[in-house]
C-alpha cells in the first residue's frame, strides 16, 4: 500500500512516525521523572525545578537548529534529535544513588535540545512536501501533524505512568531508549537525505528572521504559550494537589486527558476556522481567536474569586480554554510554514520556535514564583494580560484580500 503513496506522501508519513515516536517518549519521561521524583520526597516546586533546562536549550536549540537544518538539512536534525533523546534516556540508566539534581537536570536539558530539534524539523519538512499552492492542504497537514503530537504527548503521560507500575524506573526508561533507538535507525535509512536543505548555505548572521510576518507572529506565539504556562505548569498542579486534595495520579491522568483533548482538536482546526468555505487563516483570524481566548481564564479567576466553586470553575474554564487554545495554537503553527521562505525554511520556523520556547520558559518560572507568592487567582491574571497582547501583536499580521484571497502584503515583500 505504501508503494503506491507519492514520494512526498510516504516521506510525510515517516516524518510524522519519527515525530509520533519521539512525542511518545517525551510525554512518557517527564511524567517518569515527575512521579519517581515525587515519589523520592521532591516537592512539586523542586520537581518543576528540574525541567529548568528543558525549556532554556529549547531556546538555544530552536535558533541554532534552523539554521543547521538550512545549511546540512532536515533529515539530519530529525536524526540528531531522535540520537540525542536515546543519549537523554541512557543517563538516566545510572545507579539510583547517582540521580542528583544536577544530573537529572542535566539530561532533561539534552532532552530539551532533542525535543526542539525534533520538532523543528517535522515543521519545517512539511513546508518542502507541499505544492506551494495548496495552501489548505497545508493547514491540513499541519494541523493534523501538530494536534496528534499533543495528543500522543498525553498518551505519554499514560505511558510512563504504566511504565513505572509495571516495571519500575530504571526498566522502563531501558525499554523507551532501546525504542526510540529502532526508530532512529530506520528513519537514518528511509528520510530523504537532501529535505530542507537550503540551496545556498546561511551565515551565521542569518539566524534571526528579517521576515516581519515571521517576527510579529514569533512575538505573538511568545506570549501566547506564556499565558498557558504561567497557570498551566506549576501552579495548577500544585493548586490541585495541595489546595483542592487531589492525589497525585489523579492530577496526573487529568492532566494527560486535557493535553489529548487538546491534540484532538488541533486536528480539527481547519473544520472549526475555516468555515464552509474552508478558507484558510490568516492574521485577522489569529486576532479574534486570541480575542476570544483571553475571556477564558479571566472567567476563571472572577468565578474563583466570588465564591464559586474552585474546582468546577477549574474544571470547566480548564475545558473552554483547551479548546480556544488548541484552535490559536494550530492557527500560528500553520501561519509559520505559510510564512516561511521555501529555501531554507528551518531558519523561519527555528526563530519562531526559539519564540515558542522563550515562551514556555518565561510562563514556566513566572507560574511557580507568582503562585506561591501572590496565589492562583494572579496567574491567571497575567495569563489574560498576556492573550491580550498577543491578539494586539496579531494585529500587525497580514491578512487576505475577500476577493482573491491572497495576501494584502506579501510576506516576502515586508
């Protein structure tokens, strides 16, 4: 059956099971580490504490791995990530008395540089492996590719969850190494060798995007995974945990059935903004699904404050905010392939995802200080401040003609 698939379809495929695979093991090590670590007397704070790394070379990674994957190509930063998340498992193989903080912290950074060189590549290849008109194809893939990997990264939590019961830490980080190892070995032997490669090798000065669409829309995306993490990361768990009574399995499996939910509607995405028509987004849509999204935890926090009750309040503005955004998070996944250039188009999406993970890491040390100084009620104030500015940054975005649809102002012109 696969050899009847076009060339590009079969290396779309690959490029998602790579994906798929990784995202498996990602969601399965960190719920790993968060429960054994628990488990060893680690308060939640001290737990979120080792995943500081994570987050801060996913900034490094994400600008420097555009630019590799410009000049040596996608294939090999998808290997290396593949590679370097095999490396991350194995140190975590050593004697129990060797876990310290730093080591673990440690292998979750490498794991961190894994994770973004991994994602930026499977991004970045669907741009090479669609006509360049077929835009809503585009979307599709995207979307599709985006919203399964969170729904796969909340199967992870499930997994390491399982893993851990079934067959203690050591042994279940052996069997998703010796995995992930497979997988690495088949992708390095079946992906295209030249895929994303850029004809013409970037300077170094190259890094950053002088794409203004890809600036504006790597500022929004910023504060846009801010406003999530900075409620999302520490200070929910936490809240559920300590203030609402929850034991930790079930604030784990919550957690993991919200990130399927949320994968499964990024799926959807294009069915939800595109309308009958199926048109596909642009910068004026990016503005009124942020719009609508600040209105969810701000509702949250009001309910919260005038007595309602916490935990259904939680429960369903937790509902309502995964599904606005799922839809705003595969709008800007598909805008940045759209955007960005065909030759070299890991630079584009590798400064954009360094936007993403700066992100990520400012709501992720926002969301444990803010908590436990000011409460829940304030994280959830910024997270509206913070959507806030990201439709106001989406603002700026371009947008199309009703008529033709294309662009007002083209991106490659700005």
């Amino acid at each position: 059956m696969l050899a009847s698939l076009s060339a590009d379809t079969r290396q779309y495929l690959l490029v998602t099971f790579n994906y798929w695979a990784f995202t498996l093991t990602d969601g399965a090590l960190r719920m790993l580490v968060v429960l054994h670590f628990y488990q060893r007397g680690y308060s939640p704070l001290e737990v979120a504490v080792l995943f500081l790394f994570y987050e801060i070379f996913g900034v490094i990674t994400n600008l420097l791995g555009g630019w590799l994957g410009a000049r040596v190509g996608l294939n090999a930063t998808m290997n290396a990530g593949l590679l370097l998340q095999v490396a991350a498992l194995s140190m975590l193989l050593v004697p129990q008395h060797m876990l310290t903080v730093a080591w673990v912290m440690a292998a979750q950074g490498l794991s961190g540089v894994a994770k973004d060189l991994n994602k930026m590549s499977a991004k970045s290849a669907i741009k090479m492996l669609v006509p360049a008109h077929a835009q809503g194809t585009l979307y599709q893939w995207v979307a599709i590719l985006t919203g399964s990997k969170n729904a796969l990264k909340g199967v992870g939590f499930f997994l390491g969850g399982l893993l851990l019961t079934v067959c203690g830490f050591r042994e279940a980080i052996l069997v998703m190494a010796s995995a992930l190892a497979i997988v690495f070995i088949f992708s390095t032997l079946k992906l295209e060798k030249s895929l994303g490669r850029s004809s013409q090798k970037p300077r170094f000065s190259q890094l950053f995007s002088k794409s203004r669409a890809v600036n504006i829309l790597s500022a929004a995306r910023l504060f846009l995974f801010a406003s999530r993490d900075v409620w999302f990361v520490v200070a929910l768990p936490v809240y559920l945990s300590s203030t609402l009574g929850w034991d930790h399995w079930a604030v784990g499996a919550f957690l993991a059935s919200w990130v399927i939910g949320y994968g499964i509607v990024q799926s959807f995405a294009p069915s939800v903004t595109g309308g009958r028509r199926a048109r596909v987004p642009d910068g004026q849509t990016a503005f009124k699904w942020a719009l609508a999204l600040a209105f969810a935890p701000a509702l949250i926090a009001m309910a919260i404050a005038t007595g309602i009750s916490a935990q259904v309040s939680l429960m369903l503005g937790l509902m309502v905010f995964g599904i606005l955004f799922a839809v705003n998070s595969a709008l800007h996944s598909y805008l940045i392939v759209s955007y960005a250039q065909d030759d070299g188009v890991a630079l584009d999406v590798g400064f954009y995802y360094m936007a993403n993970a700066m992100g990520r890491l400012l709501g992720t040390v926002l969301s444990g200080w803010v908590y436990q100084t000011r409460g829940i009620e304030n994280c959830l104030w910024i997270s509206t401040a913070f959507i806030a500015l990201s439709a106001v940054i989406a603002l700026l975005l371009p947008r199309h003609l009703p008529a033709t649809g294309s662009l007002e102002s083209d991106d490659r012109v700005l």
